[in-house]
C-alpha cells in the first residue's frame, strides 16, 4: 500500500497557490482571508474524500472517515496558517499527507477498525497571535477558550472577532477527545536529516519552549539638542538586552537557542530617542532545567540594563511548554512503518513546537520528520524534495493503518 505521489503534488501545488509568494514562499498568516480561502479548499477536499467535516469553537477543522464505529479514531493533522513570508511546506504539508492518507486508504477501500480521522489547527504558528499552537493547546485544555479569543493581533484585533469573521468559529466544544493516538507529519526545520542524507525521521520529542514579552519605557525627547548625559534610550536598553539574551545559551550549555525575534520600537523615527520598545524573548532547550535557569538570567539582565540606562521595565513570562516525550508505542509504530519501506531514518528531537506537543497531552502521540534543505525554514527558501516527502508520506500512512488497525 502506497499513497499517490501524484496527486499529494497536485494538492501540494494547489493549496500553495493560495497566499504565494514572488519568491516561491508562503504569506498565509491566521485568520487572514487567505488563511480562509486556504480553508475553504481543504475543507472541500474533505468531503470530496467522503470525510464528516466539523468545525469547533476554535476554528480547528476536523474530517472524520467512516468506519470503526464507537472506537478512538486515529487523528492525524497539522496546521494550514504560515508565518509572514514563510515557506509552503511548514504546517499544509502535515495537512495534505494526512489528506494523502486518507485519499489513499479509499482508493484500496480499505476498512479499519479503529476511524482514521485528519485535524487542521488554528494558528500554529503564533506569528499573528500569540502564543503559538493556540489551537491544539485549548483542545488539550492547556489554554482557557476565553483567553485564545481575547488574544490580539498587532493592530488590536481580537482572535475570536477574527476567527467569527472568516467563518470558522464552530459550534462544537474544543475539548479533548478519546483518540487512539494522533500523528503530524512535518519538515524537520532543522540541517540534521539532510546532513546525514536520510529522508525520513523518527520524532523522539520536543523540546521544552518558553515565551517572554519585555516592554521598555523610557523617555522619548528630540535627538538634538538633549545631551547624552540626561538621555533615558529605551532602544539603547534594548540593543543591551539583545546581545544578553543572545549569550545565555553559551552560559548555560547543553543545546539550548534563544532569540530575540520581534522588536518594535516607538515613535521609530529618525529625530526622537527611543521612548517605548517592545521585544519577544524565546528561549528553547532539551532540558527543562535550562528553561528555568534561563529565564532567571533574563531577569537579571533586563533589571541590569534597565537601571544602566534609567528606564522602567515590564517583563511577562508568559507562555511555557514542558520538554515533550512521545509514546513509545507510537514511535515504534512509525520506526516499524518507515523500517519496513527500507528507507534510511534516525530518530531525532524536534527543536521547533509543533500541535503534537500539546496533543501528546491528551493521546499517544508521534511525528514524523522529512528533511529541510539547508535546515532552512520560517523563510521562503523553505523546501523539501519530492521523493523525501513520498517517503515520509508512505511512513504516515503505514503507521497510522497500523494504529487504526487496517487488515
Ligand atoms: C512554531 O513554528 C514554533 O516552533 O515556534
Ligand atoms: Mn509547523
Ligand atoms: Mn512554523
């Protein structure tokens, strides 16, 4: 049993027509139209696959294929929406190999005894509203609904305004439900496969994740006739903080990333010092330890570079992830599908989160990795080759009709 490389490229062609780029990326950000019309596709997809299509509180579209009546279904899925000028292979290739799947369980009317079922969620990225994987993270009940709809994108808009406006607020509970196990397929995002010339990896877990907004008040006055000596640079605070953060993973060690990747900075003109910066703080790290230790020097070092330059502070630490572990049983699975194809694969720790993360919470959980070129992505250099994504699409298929118990 194999899927259809054909047609999954078709699919990959046609859905990532929807919010192109020049440069061959992906500009379809949440809650956007083109996030919507990107939907719309896929939604119809669905029913054209003889899937029951629900929609719930969150926007998170599920397409459930008949058979296995009562039991847990098997879920698979990932996320549709893409950071700003991103890549089209981040979340939609998730989506169209479960797609894939499905197609081609049909095309062999293959009956299973648990129901195979695919997920789409809302704003995995958290590019547009913050945190990420809000989706999956209110199924999970790790995020209250009411706080995922008050969440507001840059120019004040609400999720849940947004979310109703595209048409995708659903009537049904966004709840955790009884699954026998859920898996994401994904591009690694990351150089390991492609170094090793593997096509195929065997997600072990994720690591562990943590958000922080810092925002820095100083005194916003004209850059010419005030003297250095009575400034108070909120950016000049900021520029300080920057370099700090940069150097906590040196100072911890073990393979933890930081990154300080949104800064904004008002009035952000060229004859006004810096009254007001706002900036993002991501830390990242294998070792849940390191997280904390982590956070404890970006305390320090805001209070430090604050008092230096005579500003006022608010810092926010936000949103965490623990270090995620995926079930044995599940991981098994795919090393047995992937195994059985004969082709190379490794098992690897993803560095980037992903909806699994949360789903794991809540069922047995696995993913699958295929190979970035050059370890790139959140770009619009983004890409996969074909035959990596058809090995790593045949995996998903053979472990999942494992789980779901195909004959
Ligand atoms: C999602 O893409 C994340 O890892 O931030
Ligand atoms: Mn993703
Ligand atoms: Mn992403």
């Amino acid at each position: 049993m194999r899927i259809n490389r054909k047609r999954l490229e078709e699919s990959m062609e046609a859905l990532g027509r929807i919010g192109a780029t020049l440069k061959g990326g992906l500009h379809r950000v949440a809650l956007t139209d083109d996030d919507r019309r990107g939907r719309d596709l896929l939604v119809r997809w669905m029913r054209e696959a003889g899937l029951t299509v629900t929609v719930d509180q969150m926007g998170n579209i599920f397409g459930q294929r008949p058979g296995g009546d009562g039991r847990p279904p098997v879920l698979m899925g990932s996320h549709a929406d893409s950071v700003p000028t991103g890549g089209k292979y981040d979340g939609q290739l998730g989506v169209l190999c479960a797609l894939e799947t499905i197609r081609s369980l049909n095309d062999r009317k293959i009956e299973t005894r648990h129901p195979v079922a695919m997920a789409i969620f809302t704003n995995e990225e958290g590019a547009r509203f913050q945190p990420a994987m809000i989706g999956s993270g209110v199924m999970a009940g790790k995020i209250p609904l009411e706080d995922a709809y008050n969440a507001r994108d840059r120019d004040g808009l609400r999720l849940g305004d947004e979310l109703e406006r595209i048409g995708y607020l659903g009537p049904e509970p966004c709840l955790p439900r009884p699954l026998r196990a859920y898996l994401e397929l994904h591009i690694e995002q990351g150089p390991i496969l492609e170094e090793e010339h593997l096509p195929v990896g065997v997600v072990e877990g994720i690591v562990a994740i943590a958000w922080s907004r810092l925002t820095l008040t100083g005194v916003q006055d004209h850059a010419g006739p005030t003297p250095m000596r009575i400034r108070h640079d909120a950016l000049v605070a900021a520029a300080e903080i920057i370099r700090g953060v940069r150097e906590i993973p040196r100072k911890i060690g073990g393979d933890m990333v930081s990154t300080v990747g949104r800064l904004d900075v008002a009035p952000n003109i060229p004859n006004a010092i810096p009254g007001r910066v706002s900036m993002s703080i991501d830390l990242r790290a294998p070792d849940e330890h390191h997280i904390t230790r982590g956070l404890g020097l970006v305390d320090r070092l805001v209070k430090e570079a604050a008092r230096a330059e005579g500003v006022t502070y608010e810092l926010e630490h936000y949103w965490r992830v623990p270090r995620t572990r995926f079930a044995l049983e599940v991981v098994d699975a795919i090393e047995a599908a992937v195994r059985s194809l004969g082709c190379g694969h490794r098992r690897i720790l993803s560095g980037a989160g992903h909806d699994a993360q949360y789903m794991a919470a809540i069922c047995p959980t696995g993913m699958i990795f295929v190979p970035s070129r050059g370890g790139r992505s959140h770009c619009e250099e983004e890409f996969t080759p074909m035959d990596d994504i058809e090995h790593g699409a045949n995996t998903l298929l053979l472990a999942a009709s494992t789980l779901a118990g195909a004959p």
